[in-house]
C-alpha cells in the first residue's frame, strides 16, 4: 500500500470552502491554499499566489474550479502535499507553505529553511520526500504558526 494512502481526514477540523481565486483557475489538489474574500457567508480560498503564505488556512484533496466548493482540511489531518522540489524532505520536518509565482506553482511546502527569513510551518512530515517538484509527502497538518530564522 502506498503511504499516500494513508491520509486521515479529521471531520472537525474539515470545512465546506468556495475557490474564490482572484485569478480565476482551477486549484489543483495537493495544495496548501490561503483564506479569500468571500462572497455572501461563503468561507472563500484562493491560491497562496494571491493570499500569501500569512493566510495559509489548509489543504485541499481534489481538484477545484473557480467559484466551485470543496472541503479544506485543518490541523491534525494527514494529508499529501506536493512538494516544491527545492531539497528533500525527511521524516520529521517541519514544513513550510509555499507561495509560488504562478497558480500552479503555489501552495507547496518545503523543509523549514535554516536561512534567515520569517516563514510559516504547517505540519510535520511523516514520510520522506524527495527533491522532485510535484513530489507527494504525507504532513500531519498543524495550525499554521510564524516562524522567524535570525
């Protein structure tokens, strides 16, 4: 069995979401997507190329055209997440959101960097991942908290 196999919805952390991407397109799953602005009394998503990695809110598992809804996985779920290729992944990592140029390119995760910057971890790995954009490794998700490397 493969271990993407294994992910593990978790009902009470899961919400309905509506794609509000600014730019409209559809979210590929796998993705780490931010809060939106909503429309009526919607919860809206859009593409961390739009929200920015500070509004990560959590991941999607199918794919999503604009104005669609789908459900968006919280803290404690394990959930496939592409990779951005930048460097491997091992297990335990903490992993940190994405914000890409493009629609397509957002919503990865990469090892926490040591390098100075402020970040955002999302989760932990829970397999190892390797250096290979579009590459799937299991992330138990946790609330999305601001990590500052001086």
């Amino acid at each position: 069995m493969s271990a993407i196999a294994k992910t593990r919805h978790l009902p009470d952390t899961s919400l309905n979401v509506v794609n509000r991407t600014a730019t409209p397109g559809t979210i590929t799953k796998n993705k780490i997507v931010g809060f939106g602005t909503p429309v009526g009394s919607e919860i809206a998503i859009e593409s961390l190329d739009v929200a920015g990695v500070a509004l990560a809110a959590g991941v999607i598992s199918e794919d999503v055209e604009s104005g669609k809804s789908t459900t968006l996985h919280g803290p404690g779920s394990i959930e496939a997440i592409e990779s951005d290729g930048s460097g491997t992944v091992s297990v335990g990592d903490e992993v940190i959101a994405v914000a890409g140029a493009s629609l397509a390119a957002s919503g990865r995760m990469k090892k926490l960097p040591a390098t100075n910057g402020t970040y955002y971890v999302v989760g932990k790995a829970l397999s190892a991942v390797a250096a290979t954009a579009g590459a799937l490794g299991l992330v138990r998700l946790c609330e999305p908290r601001k990590v500052i490397v001086a």
